[in-house]
C-alpha cells in the first residue's frame, strides 16, 4: 500500500511563503498526476493544484483561488510533490494532502496550514 507524507506546513504571517513537501512510496510515482488538495474546518476536501505525470509534459492546473500565489512541482527521482504557496491570505488555512488527481490511494495525515497575524 502506497504511504502519503506530507511536510512543510506551519504558522505563517499574511503575504508570507511555504513549500510543503509530499513523499510518496508508490514504485511506479512517475506515471501518475498528482494533486495538492486542501481542507478548511467545515468544507469539503478541495483540488488546488495537479501536475501531470511524465507523459503530460509537465502540465499544471490551478484552482482560481491559487492561481498565480501557487506553484505545484515534482521530483520523480524522489517520489515527491512539493507545492509553492506564495502570498497566503488566511482563506489559504487548512490542512494540505497529497494524493493522485484519481485519489487512489489511502489518504495522508496531511500537514496544517495557519495563515495569521
């Protein structure tokens, strides 16, 4: 079964930076789209950021709400997503998953994301 880790997540101020990290055990991670989704108390899990896996040319899609603040990219070597947050606003407060853009695998603990002053 394939092992989610996700890292990187804190307190950061309005207008400040992250870079989360997900670590992914899957042997084939390469071939697979990969998503960061988040989920803020009381809303449902949302997609904000995929890649596409190696044969999509390093294709990105962004939620409106990221687009242009956020920057999703890969390491296949390393079996890991990183997600770029850039300019948070606290509406970016939740806590970030990794997984692929079909969810199939068991979810991670995921790591929490606190924009505040």
């Amino acid at each position: 079964q394939v092992q989610l880790v996700e890292s990187g997540g804190g307190l950061v101020q309005p207008g400040g930076s992250l870079r989360l990290s997900c670590a992914a055990s899957a042997r084939f991670f390469s071939i697979y789209a990969m998503g960061w989704y988040r989920q803020a108390p009381g809303k449902q899990r949302e997609l904000v950021a995929d890649i596409a896996g190696f044969n999509g040319g390093g294709r990105t899609n962004y939620a409106d709400a990221v687009k242009g603040r956020f920057a999703i990219s890969r390491d296949n070597a390393k079996r890991t997503v990183y997600l770029q947050m850039n300019s948070v606003q606290p509406e970016d407060t939740a806590v970030y998953y990794c997984n692929t853009v079909q969810r199939n695998w068991d979810w991670g603990q995921g790591t929490q994301v606190t924009v505040s002053s």
